[in-house]
C-alpha cells in the first residue's frame, strides 16, 4: 500500500497573458478552482494509477475543505486519516500563462497542523511491503518525523523536494529516493554539469536521486543505477501538477513491483499526459490512458 503524508489544499488559478515580472500587472482572462496540494496530487496519481492509496494530512472544516477533498473521495482514496479542522483551508494560488508555464504561492491553513504526533500516531503500521510519499507542504519536522519512522520500518520512502525549505538537505538524508526538478536539484546538491552533480550527490549520500526534467523526461542515478527515460512530445495546456503526477505514478509502479526505470517510464509519461488538461487533479491520468500512450 502506498501512504502519502502530506498537503492537502485547493487551487484558486487564474489564466493570465504572461507570468508578471514583481511589481507589474498583466491582464488575465479565465479564473477557476481545483482540488490540489501536492499530497492529494500525488496521492490521486497513485490511486488513477492502480495502487491502494491512503492520505494523512489534515482540511478545513468548510466547503473549501469539501472541495479539496472531493476527487480524492470519488477516486477511492482512504481519507479516514484526515483531520477536518476549524482552520482555513490551504491554498495555492496559481498563475498559468498561454504557454502554460506557472508560478505558485502556497498559503498552508490547515496543512500547517499536520504534527510529529500525527505521524506518530498514524504510521506505526509501516512496512517493508509499503511506499511512504511524502512532499514539503507541511511542517518540516513532520516530514522529517515520518521518513525516519518509514526507515525504521524498512519500507520505501520517496520525497519529493517541492518546495525546497531549508530543512530539506536533512529530510533527503532519511528518504530512499529524492525526487526534485532541475532548480531543486540545484538547490540541494550546488551547480554544475547535471550528470556530474548526481554521481557526486549519490557518491555523498548513498541516496537515489531522480531529477525530472519536464520535456526532455527524467533522468535517475544511484548506487549502481544510471536511467535516462523520455517525456512524451506533446504541446502543454497547463504543467501544473504534473511532477505531481510523475511522483503519484512512480510510487505506484514501485508499489505494484516494478522496477526503478520501469516505474519512472511510465511516470514520465503519465506526467506528460497531466500537461494536456487545465488545473492539478483533474488532469491526472488513469491507468488505461498512460498504457494506450506507452503503446
């Protein structure tokens, strides 16, 4: 089974010419909500992807909160580790342009009290036979707290290093795979000539860490490991969530028994499908779509 410990928020997007330079206004046309955060996002790509998938993390008691939770409902995710709280619903506010590039702001509401205790008391369940998928939209020593309790219970953990905060480099210490984009990576492990840099991250840690790279895939190295999987060609509408969608999917193949290039392959695909559609969860893949395009 695969346990995402995470955000859970709604996306308030608007649909604006071109991403505004700080200080400028530039004119929008469309605005609309979806249900996101990085945790739910991930956790819906694993569950359209075939895996069981429960989220623990933490809504507001109100229809935003119903809103946010929704999709992860109707898609057969186990929210009974959810706390419905009297706290604002988290938000991302988004901007998309017509190439469908974004920025983000994320403000936390209820995600913020997502706590140590909650993974204490949520996952000593853990096991061998479980992937833990875990983000940085919460508290950061939650984070921290479920990888090291993931560890003592030898099962997977994969983090994904969005958004990088300071306590980052230590979260990725206890996470079997990292998983970060280019300027993330950057972040984590210093400048320099991307292949270079990885050896040299894997040599220090003794981590695996895959770097995605949006339209050119994504590339993993490990100990022992050096994959290279391709994006499919395809002309964006919206790239929001699909890293989200790529770390959903790669959870689920491991999960399913894949292998780690097999796993990525079809992650990559699956994210570049999420591209093709507007806003974070519903433009996530099912299963069927994603074998039909690796065909």
């Amino acid at each position: 089974m695969i346990t995402v410990f995470g955000s859970i928020n709604l996306d308030l997007i608007g649909k604006v010419s071109r991403i505004p330079e700080p200080g400028e206004t530039v004119p929008g046309t469309d605005f609309s909500t979806a249900a996101g955060g990085k945790g739910a996002n991930q956790a819906l790509a694993a569950r359209r992807a075939g895996a069981k998938v429960r989220i623990i993390g933490a809504a507001g008691k109100d229809t935003m909160g119903d809103e946010a939770l929704a999709l992860l409902d109707a898609g057969g995710v186990d929210l009974s580790q959810v706390k419905r709280l009297d706290k604002p619903q988290g938000v991302a506010m988004i901007f998309v342009d017509e190439a469908g590039e974004n920025v983000i702001g994320i403000l936390p509401g209820a995600n913020a009290e997502v706590s140590i205790e909650d993974a204490e008391r949520t996952l000593t369940d853990l096991s061998a036979s479980d992937v833990l998928v875990v983000q940085q939209e919460i508290a950061p020593g939650s984070t921290i707290r479920a990888l090291s309790m993931a560890k003592d219970r030898s099962a997977r953990s994969i983090l994904n290093t969005a958004p990088f905060l300071g306590t980052t480099r230590e979260a990725a210490k206890r996470a079997d795979i990292v998983v970060a984009n280019e300027t993330e990576f950057a972040l984590l492990a210093g400048e320099g000539d991307l292949a270079a840099t990885m050896e040299a991250y894997v040599a220090a840690t003794g981590r695996t860490i895959i770097v995605t790279l949006g339209p050119d895939g994504a590339r993993a190295k490990g100990p022992g490991l050096d994959i290279s999987v391709p994006a499919m060609k395809v002309t964006p509408v919206d790239t929001v969530g699909a890293g989200d969608t790529f770390v959903g999917y790669l959870a689920a193949g491991l999960d399913a028994g894949l292998d780690l290039e097999a796993s990525m392959r079809r992650a990559a695909i699956a994210a570049s499908l999420a591209c093709l559609k507007p806003g974070a969860q519903p433009a996530i893949p099912l299963a069927a779509e994603v074998d039909a395009a690796l065909r």
